[in-house]
C-alpha cells in the first residue's frame, strides 16, 4: 500500500465494500473524515445500557447480557424461530431470528456485548427489530477465562467500548473496526499544531489523539484525546476567523474623516447622545478615518439608540461624497428605517443626502429611479431588504454598509454586499445579545462594540405572564385594560403566532424562533380572528383596530404602519413582522397571545417595542401552557428578568446548536464536532488569544505550513458560501 495520509481516500485503506456504506451513510471520503468521525459516547464491558425507556422506532445500540435463547418450530410454516432476551439487569429487550438455528448456539447465556437494532413495542414487550450484535469475547482479547492474568484481565473490563453514531447498514462495531484499520495504515501524522504550543497546552499530538479517542485502554484515554480535539476545533477556528479579520482590515480602504455634515447633524439633535453612545461613536468616527476597512459587531438592547450611531456613521462617510447602504431583515423594519432616517435628517441634510428606499416589492419605476441615484452618486444614503444585495444594484462609491439584526443575516451575505464596494466599512448590529462565547465563534471577525446604557428618561417595561386556562378573569382582564390604555391615547400591539385559521404558524419572513409549544386542541391564536374579536367588543367602539402581517403587499404595510406609527390606528393586531426595531414611542402596551410559541428572544424583542416614549410599558404574555412545561418555564423567564444578556443565556440553555451556529454562520470546519459554544466558552476564548498570539508572530503562517492549510480550507468555505 502507498503511503497513507489524512487526505488519502478511504477506498484504498478499507477497501470498497466497506467504504461505499460509510460514504453514503456519513459522507465520509477519507481518511482525515474518518477518523473525525468519533464516538458518540463509550460503554465499558460489564456495564450495561439501561434498556428502560428506549425510543421506540429509533435505531439504538446498547452494551448488554444474554439472559436466555430459546428455538421452535413456526406453527403455520415450516420453519424455526429463535428467541432471544437480553437485559440490563434489570428490563429486558427480545431478539427475533428466522431460520438461524445457529443463532442458538451463539446467543448462550451471560455472553456480554453490544446490539443494535430498531426498537419496536410488541404486546407491551420492547423487542429489537433486525438486531445484530458483537460479543466482547469474540475479537483478540478475549479472556481465556482461568488462564487469564489478573491484571490482563482488569484491563480488559476497564477497556471503553466506543459507540459511533450508527446506522441499521452500519452498526457501530463496523465502524470502528474501519476507524481500526485507517489508524494502523497511517504511516505518520503531520501535527499542523507547533510542537511547542502542545507541551505547553498539554495536549496530544493530531495522530495521538485519533488514537484515544477510537482505540482507548482505559476511560482517561478518551477523556484527554476529546479534550485535544475539541481545543483543535476551538484553535482552527479562531485561527481562520482572526486571519480574515487581519487579512480584510490590511486592506486598503478610502479614508472616511469626519466633517460639517455630522456636526449640522449633531448641533440639530433634540436630546444629548448617551455616554455609550457617545463612547461608540468615537471607535467608529476614528476607524473610519483610518486606510483600512473597519469592521464591527454593535450589541445594544433594543431602544439603546443603535440606528443613531448607525446614522451618524453614515453622515461622517457621506462628507467625502461616500455611499452607506442600511441593510434590514423585513419590509417594515426597512420602510420604518428610512422613515426616521428621513426624519432624522431634517428636510435640509435629507435634500443633500437624498436617501432612497430599496425592496424587492416596489414599483418598477420608482426602483428604477432610486437605482439610478445610486449608481450616479446622488443618493448617498440606501435603506433596504436583502434586495440591496441583488444583482442590479449598483454604487457609485460604496463607503459603509450597516446591517440591522445581524443575527438574521449569514456570514455569506454580510460578504456579497462588501463586495459591491471597493472594501467598504461594515457596522453590524445587534438588539440580540450575544454571549461573548457565541460572539467569539459565530462573528469571530468583528470586533464587538456594546451600549448598555439606555437613552435617558425610559420608563421601563412590566412584564407579567397571564395563564389563561389558571386564571381566565385575568385573562378577560388583560383586554379592559388594553382599552384603558387606548382611550388614555396611547396605542396597543396584539401578536399571534399565525396569520389565519388553520394556517401554517410563524410564516414570516426571516423567521428563526423555535416553534414549539403544549399542544392544544384550539387552533393557535391568529390575527385575522384576534382582529374581528377584539373589533366585537364593547369597550374598543369607535377606536380602529387593524391587521399587519407579513403577507400583506408591502404598500399595504406601510401605510398601516405609518398610521399606527402617526397614531391613527389604536390597536395593531400582527405577527412578529413588528419584531425588531418597529418604533412607535406612543404604544404602551404588548399583548402577546400564546406567547409560548415565542422564543425567549423573540419575546424580549417584542416587549421592546413599547415603554419606548414617555409612558411606562407593560407587556403581558398570556398562554394556555401549564405550569412546570418547558413552554411555561421559558415565558416566566422572560416575565422575570429584563436583563437581554441573562435572557439570551437561557435562551442558549433551551435552544439547539444548530440554531445559533447555522453552517453559514460559524465560518468554519461544515460542522464542529466536540465544541460547543454554549458549554465551552473558556476554551474558545483561550484559542483564540493563542491564535492571536501565532497570528502576530507569524502573520502569514509561513513557519506553519499545516494550519495554513487549514485556513485556506476554511476561506474557500466561505467563499462558496458567499456565491452560492
Ligand atoms: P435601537 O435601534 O437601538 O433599538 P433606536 O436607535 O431606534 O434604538 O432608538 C430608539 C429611540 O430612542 C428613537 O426614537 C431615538 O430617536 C431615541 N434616542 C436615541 N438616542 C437617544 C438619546 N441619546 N436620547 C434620547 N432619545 C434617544
Ligand atoms: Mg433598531
């Protein structure tokens, strides 16, 4: 056999006939996948799988002990049956075989091992369908019972068994008979890692660790390896983000000083900027000065005053005659940002900036025309969806893109709209917080700015959650009061979860919250009907209560919008279209209907939207959800605390991996195996200082052949991501 190397395929190590099945099961090719292919977890000879409460219909695979075989013949056909139980001690499962006498043999009583199989309930008795097991004693060790050395024979019952995510074509014992076989054909295994970062990190080498983590002798075999690997994961990532970071911000960029044109702005502001925000606007007014393009995270809670600083940016760039583009996640937040963008500028900058909207649903004339104030230069400021990043789109000198709630938007399009300009600057921004951890790995090429401070004079907002079926006059109640609150001259929001009966829930665009929730009989709060019942009752006679949702045409939404928003329409019945950055400081109350469906982010984005002017917000959470459920517990939380960042560690808590750290945005290895960024938030920011560290000694990883490697791996990555 040629020397085999990580990236050798597997085909020539495994043969065909066993690597065909891993291809197609895993989409493992080579060697390197393989053998990053790891265990889910590790069983111990001796120590059985509890065979309690295994999912039904699910392929499992347990570690545990004949109990008795037994064989007859099949009464309507010809045949024989062999009947086994295997247990834990404790439960047991039963094994069927047809016309395998020889079954009988091998199945004899105490033999221990793994098997594996589809779970399947017959007459209340847990059977494995189609099972198929491996005896400990069957491979090289086995314990020649009396002959066998005391001390050999302790090794051989603290030896972990590794279980490997497996498939009914694939069970685990084949598997890591492969990982086997690809770990004794490698020659040799080139650790990108520097030798000295190893000793003193205590991990083990690339080739050492693949050797615990499939082939232990004992338990702190894999304990150490998975700790090597998962520190691996944590470093090439950080590695790969800071390298980009370093790479883009070398980049040469046209200098963007401030001038009149902010000062005109600053000097016709009603109020005074925060201290955060004042503390923010300076690292951006001087990286934007700078040759190079800046790129930032800014993290503030919502009403924080974020799209103020944003705006301010966009003023010191439009001084050179430079373009800002303002990229937002809907319609409405769009057509709501160049409203007060519009606003905020006053009639005289607005006629110097002339700022145009930009989305896929408006008339082609009027997109005709703004495009060409773009492409001329006569609009320096663009506020729109994602069709900003379309093709037809064109800048005449793109200076600075902002993009409002990063968190709905992928590295990869952060990366085609930078590209329309020649090296623009780049604010993100967030009402979202995100963990330092999350930050670190998901946005680990942005530096992160944070206001904490909220502007002066905010009353606060009451949070109360209202269980319907507990307390139902509450419930009852939450509507007199919302009509109080009208007829005082404020405004209320109402949220369902779904549009009309019967529809689909949480259709909206850009949509990313958890959908989950008790399951009821009645159908989900929806706007349509939340609209006729609240127009039914007495009390809202003679105020106008009107619908907003994200299939309405974008006109449509608008001018609904800006009456609400002008304080035409007293109550807004919507779906989480109104989420993220809608502002209208005279609405005081948030009503949310079955606000389990929510997920804690979400709620905390809608309450946002009131106690935003100068009366105190309340928000009420009601749900059907009953006490103790998951569902309940995650809107008492909300109901609790009004601190984002504490919210957003729970909301970590409840949530999947997936969700934070979509594939397009972790920018790195197309899954991570080991790391977690909810749980191993040390061990990331600790990469990533020593990646920083390698980075300044050696900027173009010319004495690290391996981990360049790596990064290029990572950046063509992203590159794909971004085209496709
Ligand atoms: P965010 O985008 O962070 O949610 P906004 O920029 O929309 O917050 O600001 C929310 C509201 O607060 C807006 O009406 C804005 O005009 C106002 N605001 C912003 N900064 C200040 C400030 N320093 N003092 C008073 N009001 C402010
Ligand atoms: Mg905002």
């Amino acid at each position: 056999m040629a020397n085999v190397t990580l990236d050798s395929l597997l085909t020539g190590v495994i043969g065909g006939r066993s690597a065909k099945p891993l291809e197609k099961a895993f989409g493992i090719t080579t060697v390197e996948e393989m053998l990053w292919h790891l265990p889910r977890r590790y069983s111990r000879r001796g120590e059985l799988t509890p065979l309690r409460g295994l999912p039904v219909g699910e392929q499992v695979t347990v570690v545990a002990q004949v109990l008795r075989a037994t064989s007859r013949q099949m009464q309507r056909r010809r045949g024989s049956i062999v009947e086994a139980q295997i247990t834990d001690g404790v439960g047991t499962l039963t094994l069927t075989f047809f016309n395998q006498p020889y079954r009988l043999k091998e199945l004899s009583k105490d033999r221990q091992g793994i098997f594996a199989g589809k779970v399947s309930e017959y007459r209340g008795a847990y059977q494995l369908q189609n099972p198929d097991y491996e005896f400990f004693d069957s491979d090289d060790e086995v314990p020649g019972a009396a002959q066998l050395e005391e001390a050999a024979a302790k090794a051989w019952a603290e030896k972990p068994v590794p279980i490997y995510p497996a498939t009914a074509q694939m069970p685990s014992w084949t598997i890591a008979r492969a990982a086997e076989m690809a770990l004794d054909a490698l020659t040799e295994v080139p650790d990108p890692l520097p030798g000295e970062l190893l000793r003193a990190e205590g991990l083990l080498s690339l080739g050492a660790a693949f050797e615990g983590v499939h082939r232990p002798r004992r338990d702190s075999d894999w304990r150490d390896a998975q700790h090597s690997l998962k520190f691996r994961e944590a470093f090439d990532l950080q590695l790969a983000l800071l390298h980009r970071r370093r790479q883009q911000s070398a980049e040469p960029s046209t200098p963007r000083p401030p001038g009149a044109l902010l000062e005109r702005f600053d000097s016709s502001l009603p109020f005074e900027l925060t201290g955060d925000q004042r503390q923010v606007g300076a690292v951006i007014a001087e990286e934007l000065a700078l040759p190079h393009p800046m790129h930032r995270l800014l993290q503030g809670e919502v009403g924080s005053g974020k799209t103020l600083v944003a705006l301010r940016a966009m003023l010191q760039v439009a001084e050179s005659g430079g373009q800002s583009a303002l990229l937002a996640p809907t319609e409405v937040l769009a057509s709501q940002h160049f409203r007060s963008v519009v606003e905020a500028l006053g009639p005289d900058l607005a006629a110097t900036l002339n700022p145009v909207l930009i989305t896929g649903r408006m008339p082609t004339a009027e997109r005709r025309r703004a495009l060409l104030s773009l492409a001329s230069g006569n609009s320096r400021i663009a506020v729109g969806t994602h069709a900003l990043m379309s093709e037809g789109v064109t800048f005449y000198d793109l200076g600075l893109t902002v993009i409002d709630e990063q968190h709905r938007f992928g590295v990869d399009q952060r990366e085609a709209l930078r590209q329309k300009g020649a090296q623009p600057h780049v604010l993100a921004m967030t009402a979202t917080p995100i963990p330092r951890t999350v930050a670190l790995t998901a946005f680990g090429d942005l530096e992160t700015l944070t206001i904490r401070e909220l502007p002066p004079g905010r009353l606060g907002i009451e949070t109360f959650v209202v269980p319907e079926l507990e307390m139902p006059r509450r419930a009852a109640r939450v509507w007199e009061r919302a009509a109080e609150d009208v007829a005082a001259g404020r405004q209320v929001y109402v949220v369902c979860p779904a549009i009309s009966g019967g529809a689909a829930p949480n259709v909206e665009e850009g949509e990313d919250a958890p959908v989950e929730g008790p399951e009821t009989k009645r159908p989900l709060a929806n706007v349509t009907d939340s609209v006729a019942q609240i127009r039914a009752m007495p009390q809202f006679a003679g105020f106008r209560v009107e619908a907003l949702s994200g299939d309405m045409p974008g006109p449509e939404k608008d001018r609904i919008m800006s009456e609400f928003a002008a304080g035409a329409i007293h109550v807004l019945v919507a779906t989480t279209v109104i989420e993220v950055g809608v502002n209208v400081p005279n609405a005081s109350m948030m009503i949310v209907r079955d606000a389990d469906r929510f997920g804690v982010s979400q709620l905390h984005q809608l309450r946002g939207r009131v106690g935003r002017g100068s009366h105190p917000g309340l928000c009420l959470l009601m749900s059907v959800a009953e006490q103790g459920t998951t569902a309940r517990e995650r809107i008492e939380a909300v109901a609790a605390t009004s601190d984002g960042f504490v919210l957003a560690e729970i909301d970590l808590e409840l949530r999947r991996e997936g969700d934070i750290l979509g594939t397009a945005q972790s920018g790195g290895r197309s899954t991570l195996k080991l790391l977690r960024v909810t749980h191993d938030g040390e061990l990331i920011a600790h990469a990533r200082e020593l990646a920083d560290a390698l980075l300044d000694e050696d900027p173009q990883l010319a004495g690290h052949p391996g981990l360049a490697a790596i990064i290029a791996r990572e950046e063509a990555h992203l590159e794909n991501l971004a085209k496709s």
